[in-house]
C-alpha cells in the first residue's frame, strides 16, 4: 500500500506543476493592470512603479513563478492586491463554506442516485427503469443555473418556505445555516445523483447476472438480502470511487450555484479575483483546488484497493 500511494503522490507532483505554470502564465497574459486600483484616481506613474517594484511584476514571468513557488512551498500566498489580506487567510475563510455545500450536496446525491440506481438495476426493463433513466437523463441536462432561480422563484418568492440566498455559519446558528444551503445543495446534488444512479445501475446489472448471485438465490436467501449483501456489496467499489471524485469536482466547480445563492464560498472568491485580476488570489486559489482535487483522486485510488483485494499485491 505505501509503495502504490508513493507512486500515486509521485504522478501527482508534476500534474500540479504543470496546473500552475499554465494558469500562471495564461492570467498574466489577459490584458489589462491590475494595479491601476491601488494606484487610486490619479495612478501617478511613480506609484505605479513603486506598486511593480513592490509586487515584483517588473520581473520576468519565470522569475516570478519560481518566487511564488518558493514562496508557497513555505506556506506563503502572497497578498491580495485588492484587500491586501494574506492568499491563504482568505482561502480559509472560504474553504470551510464551500465544503459544507459541497457535503450536503453529496448527501443528497448518495440519498436519491444510489436507491434509483439499485431499483433501476432490479426493475431492468419495467415502467421503474424507464422512469428512473427518464428522471436522471433529466438530471443530467437540466443547468444548474436554472433549476436554481426556478427554486427561488417558487420556493423562496412563491412558497416563503427557504431563504433565498444568503450564508450563516454553522458556528453561529446551525439550523439556520443548513436552512440557506438546502436549496443550493440540491441543485447540485440533482446532476450528481443523475451520475451516481447511472453508474450504480450499471454497476449492479454487472453483478446481478453473476454466478455467486445465483447461488444466493438458490439457497433461498431473501430477495433484500441477495441484492444489498451480495450484488450491491460487489458492485460498490466503482460507486465508491466515483463518489470521492465527485466531491473533488464539487469543491472545484460550485462557481455558478454559489453566485445565484450569494454564498461567500470559493466560487465568489473566483469570480472577484479574476474581474479584479488579483493574481496571487488566482495563483493561490488554483493550488489549493488542483492539490485538493488531486487527493480526492487519491482517495479514490486508495478506496479501490481496499476494496478490491486481487489490487493489492500491485
């Protein structure tokens, strides 16, 4: 096991690299100074200036990579232009709300695909079949930007049953913060569970058919029994692979969901350091996303060995 996570972390380290170098040479290649803000309403050039000597944006773009890197190795982010607060402070203060809607989300994935998947499986062929891939191909196309203004308008405006938009942290009032983040969640759980009942489906119909599947059954073991103990337990590694790199898309690509809901997640964060052109927020941002999306790929990797004994002598 410690050899497969060595190679894993390995392959990871220039994936990573070469995540930064693109997305660090791609913003500083978008037109426009960033600088022009701090320099106020007059942006006197010797402001100017003082402001490029300050940040080193005279230096060349390699230079300043390898400077950022350094940098970053020893837990240093830099400082938002705009704010001129700490890269990594701001992402701590983001992370936390992005990942409970990226938790809740995924509960709600699990709660609908994974029951529509295993009765897709056992009604193969029924009205249940149809509806269920009727339901998750739905899932599949329907935006998210959509389904959530439609459950404002009807939920929020209409109903007055949830909050519009809006953030409370759990710290502070935990009913009312998953109150604001349950209509958010389901619209991104709604696409996941379309995925997680496709995969689960297929999954069990590859196991249903399987001769230690037969044998249950002519033992006499209850129908319940033979699916959840025997099929579903040998058709959950896919399922649960594809669940960790679901949350490693969650946390990367919830940017549109929490601009309608107003969440101050990672998603906002983006959004204003990119039309502010604050690099060091990008830079920052884009590492702790591409590290944590690596380690959820981890994850999974590690979940399909444990699960799969025949994978781990390799």
């Amino acid at each position: 096991m410690l050899t497969f996570l060595l190679r894993r972390i390995l392959i990871a380290i220039p994936t990573i690299i070469l995540i930064t170098i693109f997305v660090f040479g791609l913003q500083h290649l978008l037109p426009g100074d960033p600088l022009l803000v701090l320099a106020g309403e007059e942006r006197d050039p010797q402001v100017l200036e003082a402001l490029r000597e300050k940040y080193r944006l005279n230096d060349p773009i390699p230079v300043q990579y390898l400077a950022w890197i350094g940098n970053a190795l020893t837990g240093d982010l830099g400082t938002s232009f705009r704010t001129n607060q700490p890269v990594l402070e701001l992402i701590g203060e983001k992370l936390p709300v992005t990942i409970q809607l990226a938790t809740m989300a995924m509960i709600f994935a699990l709660v609908i695909g994974i029951p529509a998947g295993i009765l897709s499986a056992v009604k193969k062929g029924t009205l249940t079949d149809y509806v269920a891939n009727t339901v998750a191909l739905s899932g599949l196309s329907i935006p998210n930007f959509w389904l959530g203004i439609m459950l404002i308008l009807l939920v929020s405006v209409k109903w007055q049953l949830l909050p519009a938009s809006g953030y409370v942290p759990l710290s502070e009032d935990w009913v009312k913060s998953i109150t604001t983040m349950l209509m958010p969640a389901f619209v991104l759980g709604t696409a996941l569970a379309a995925t997680l009942m496709r995969h689960t489906r297929s999954a069990m119909l590859g196991v249903l058919t399987s001769d230690y599947v037969r044998t249950a059954r002519a033992k006499g073991l209850k129908e319940r029994a033979v699916i959840l103990k025997h099929a579903f337990r040998n058709a959950l590694t896919p399922i649960v692979t594809l669940t960790a790199l679901l949350f490693g898309e969650l946390i990367a690509g919830a940017v549109l969901t929490e601009q309608i809901f107003t969440i101050p997640g990672f998603g906002k964060l983006v959004v204003d350091a990119v039309f502010n052109r604050d690099y060091a927020v990008v830079q920052g941002i884009v590492l702790v996303t591409a590290i944590g999306f690596i380690l959820m790929n981890l994850l999974a990797d590690m979940l399909y060995v444990l699960l799969n004994p025949r994978l781990r002598g390799n």
